[in-house]
C-alpha cells in the first residue's frame, strides 16, 4: 500500500503540548462530545482485552462535591492546614469544565501480566491527551494527592483493586504557551549493533 501521510494527525502529534490548568476553560464537551472523546481513549491496544481500565466523569456541580470531600479528608489528616487552603481541591476540580479521572483496574489473577494491563492505561491516558486536543479542547494530565491517596480516591468512586492513572482536566484552551524542551533523541535511542 503506498504511503498516504497525514499532516493534520502529524501536526497535532508534533505540537501538541499540555496547557497550565488555569488555561482550560468553559464551555468544556457537550456529552456526546464527552462519549466521542472517551471512545477515542479507549481504542488502545489491551492485551488479552480484558479492559483493565474505566473512566469516572467529574462535571457540573459534581465536581464540588467531590471538592468539598476531599477538603474534608485532608482537613482531617492535616490538622495543621492554613486556613486559605481550606477549600483547595474544591478550587482545584471547579477549575476546569470537566475532569476524567482514569482508573487503572489491573486483574492479578489473569494471564496477562499486570504490567501489560497497566501499560494499556498509560495509552488510554495519551490517547485521551490527543483525542482532547483533535476536538478542539486541551487536557492537562496530572496525579496529585486525590489520585495517590486509596482513601481520597475512595471519596470519588475509586474502588479496592484499583489506581487512579491520572486526573484529566479537560477544557477549552485560553492561552499559547512555547514548547518545552524534548529530550535529544541520541539521549534517548541507540541501536542494536550486534
Ligand atoms: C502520570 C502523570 C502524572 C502527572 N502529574 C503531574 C502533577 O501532579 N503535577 C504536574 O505539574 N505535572 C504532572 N504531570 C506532567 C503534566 O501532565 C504535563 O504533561 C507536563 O508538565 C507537560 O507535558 P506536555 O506539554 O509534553 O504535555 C504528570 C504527568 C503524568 C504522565
């Protein structure tokens, strides 16, 4: 088959780059343009398709609530807490229009090694980073204290068994920013030269 280049895909793969969260604003995706974004993600290869991940959609007025119990928790393990970050994973989930918390749902008892199931997240993960960006949003990937805590995630519907991947923070994008810089590729491939 002759070689059909894709420079739209090629641009988007180039250029892309995550968006500071304070840069990811209203109006986020209609549902169906949520469902199309998800179905996206999830078309990554799964060894032994045993989809050992899921999504859990934070949006709306849900996204305080979530907020409000995880202030609550981390009030509670920081008795400490200054008073200004009293409300700071409220302010935090209301920041952007939606946030996809991904969920990594290994199954230990499968054939397929747990390290494979966990990899296939990662590509739901970068999937989803581009599948924002090709219907015109931006995602910012990241893995703060409600991801890492079994407890906290808890709060928001993360099961026994199961991690967070990542907080997808998705939204319009409200700024340009410069590349950073990527990593040389003599630092990074050699070849096999037996
Ligand atoms: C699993 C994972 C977790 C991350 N968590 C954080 C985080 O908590 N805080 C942060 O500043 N960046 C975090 N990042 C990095 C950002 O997502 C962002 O990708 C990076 O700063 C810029 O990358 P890009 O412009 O190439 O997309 C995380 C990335 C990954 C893959």
């Amino acid at each position: 088959m002759p070689t059909r280049l894709q420079p739209e895909a090629l641009g988007l793969l180039e250029h892309r780059r995550s968006l500071p969260l304070r840069a990811l604003v209203e109006p986020g995706p209609d549902a169906a343009t949520l469902d199309r974004l998800l179905a996206i993600a999830a078309r990554v290869p799964d060894h032994g398709r045993l989809v050992p991940w899921r999504f859990i959609v934070l949006e709306g007025p849900a996204r305080g609530v979530a907020g409000d119990r995880l202030d609550a928790l981390y009030a509670r393990r920081m008795p400490d807490l200054p008073g200004e970050k009293a409300h700071m994973w409220r302010d935090y989930l209301l920041r952007a229009p939606v946030t996809v918390v991904l969920v990594s749902r290994p199954d230990p008892a499968a054939k397929i090694p747990v390290f494979n199931q966990t990899l296939s997240a990662g590509a739901v993960g970068m999937n989803l980073m581009l599948a924002a960006e090709a219907l015109g949003f931006s995602a910012l990937w990241l893995l703060k204290w409600p991801g890492r805590d079994s407890e906290a995630a808890a709060l928001i519907g993360v099961g026994e068994g199961e991690a967070v991947a990542g907080f997808f923070h998705i939204g319009r994008p409200a700024e340009r920013v410069t590349d950073r810089p990527r990593p040389a590729l003599d630092q990074i491939v050699t070849r096999f030269a037996p």
